[in-house]
C-alpha cells in the first residue's frame, strides 16, 4: 500500500466513526424521548387545537398514523437536540487542517449558527403558529368543519421548522461571503433593494402560499441581514488573516 493511500483510509476511518458517533448520538436521544412521543406531538399541536373551534379535534386517515406519527417528529427532534454535538463531530474532523485563524472563526460561527437556528424554531411555534392558524381557522368556508389530519399537520410544522430554522442563519452566511471576500458589507448595503425583494420571494418559496407566513418569515431575514452586516465587520477578509498569519510564522521562525 502507497504511503498516499494510507492517510487517505484514515481519514475515511475517522469520518466513518464522526458519522456513527453523530448517528448514535441521535439515537440515543430518541430513545430517551420514545416514551413520551404522544405527549411531544401533544405539545407541538397545542398552537393548532388553540385555533380550532371547541366542537373539532385532529384525525387520522391512515391506520398506522397514530403510531408512527409521534414516533417521526420525536426523531426530527432528536436530531435537533443532538445538533451541538452532531456540529462538534464535524468541527472535530475538519478542524486538523484548519489555520489558526481559521479556528478563530469556525468556533463562534458554530456556536452561533445553532443558537440561530433553534431561535428559528422557537420563533415560528411561539410568533408564527398561533397567528397562521388563526388566519386559517377564521377564512373556513360556513359549513366546513376543521379536522386537520395528524400526519398533513406534522408535516406542515416540519416546513416551517427548517424553513425558519435555515432562515436564521442569514448572519452567518453574511459573515462567511465577507470573510471570504466574495462581497464586502458596503457591497450589501448597496444591493439592499434587491435583497428585500429577494427576501419575500425566498418567504414565498420555502412558507405555505399564505401572505401572513411569507412575511413573517421575509421581515425577519431582512432583519437578520442587517445583523450580519454587523457581525461581518468584526471579522477581516481570508485573505488579509492568511497574509497576517505567514508573518506571524515567519517572525517566530526567525526568532527560533
């Protein structure tokens, strides 16, 4: 065997064992959390049955719904909760070949990108929920009795989830086109107009096509974006950080 496949079968190993520690971690979560699934839908159904008029409940059309449906949001949440870990499995394989500063940026981006994204989930089922499932209870056409069924309505959540989830971490991709001097913050701010128009179009995109969520989920970004712009001035361009790095190299060379 060739001295350049060796390194290159441990560097499969060791991602191969990142991936079943990240796996396992989600595992063992979820069978933590399996006891009380029926009581976890309940929770996260509760901004739903709110809304619905006191005489209508949640269905389920199909057989099996009522057991595995429970069962799939608990491992959705099980993937959420062991999301710091899951990120520092993934830090703890790429950060070997990383640069000091590098390390110095990764750190608080993984951090704050996964505070970020639960503030995204928290922001729709505590903002946006109640007032999108009001909206839809009240528009009900006379005569139609609302009785949403368990699996279309975990389904539903589950959307909105991710979407305001990855919504969030519009900082973070601000910070990182900076940093990596794709574009500058001056450059953003020039371009304003057109990222308010692109932030309702994503709303439109990733929201069901209702007004109310588009927006809810549109003036956020934009609010996230200004944030980014901020966060992106404390950080230097690659470049300028890797130049400030071979000197630091080179001056601790020349002193050995």
């Amino acid at each position: 065997m060739s001295h350049q496949q060796q390194p290159l079968i441990s560097h499969l190993l060791e991602l191969r064992q990142r991936l079943l520690h990240a796996i396992g971690s989600i595992l063992l979560v979820f069978i933590c959390l399996a006891y009380w699934s029926n009581d976890i839908y309940h929770y996260i159904a509760i901004p739903l049955m709110k809304a619905m008029p006191a005489s209508s409940s949640m269905i389920a059309t199909d057989v099996t719904a009522p057991f595995f449906t429970p069962f799939k949001l608990t491992l959705v949440l099980s993937f959420f909760i062991a999301v710091p870990y899951v990120l520092y499995q993934i830090w703890a394989f790429v950060a070997p070949g990383l640069y000091k500063h590098e390390k110095r940026l990764v750190v608080p981006l993984l951090f704050s990108s996964t505070l970020l994204f639960y503030l995204g989930i928290a922001f729709s089922y505590y903002v946006v929920f109640p007032v999108v499932f009001a909206f839809f209870t009240s528009v009900a056409p006379e005569g139609v009795q609302i009785a949403t069924d368990i699996s279309s309505y975990l389904s539903f959540i589950l959307k909105l989830f991710f979407a305001f989830g990855l919504a969030f971490e519009i900082p973070i991709a601000v910070v990182l086109l900076c940093w990596a001097g794709i574009t500058t913050p001056e450059s953003l701010k020039s371009k304003r107009p057109y990222i308010i128009v692109g932030a309702f179009v994503i709303g439109m995109l990733l929201t069901p096509p209702d007004v109310i969520s588009q927006t809810m989920l549109a003036v956020p970004m934009l609010i996230l974006f200004e944030l980014g712009l901020l966060g992106a001035r404390f950080y230097k361009p690659k470049s300028t950080d890797e130049d400030e790095e071979a000197e630091d190299i080179q001056n601790e060379t020349k002193e050995t």
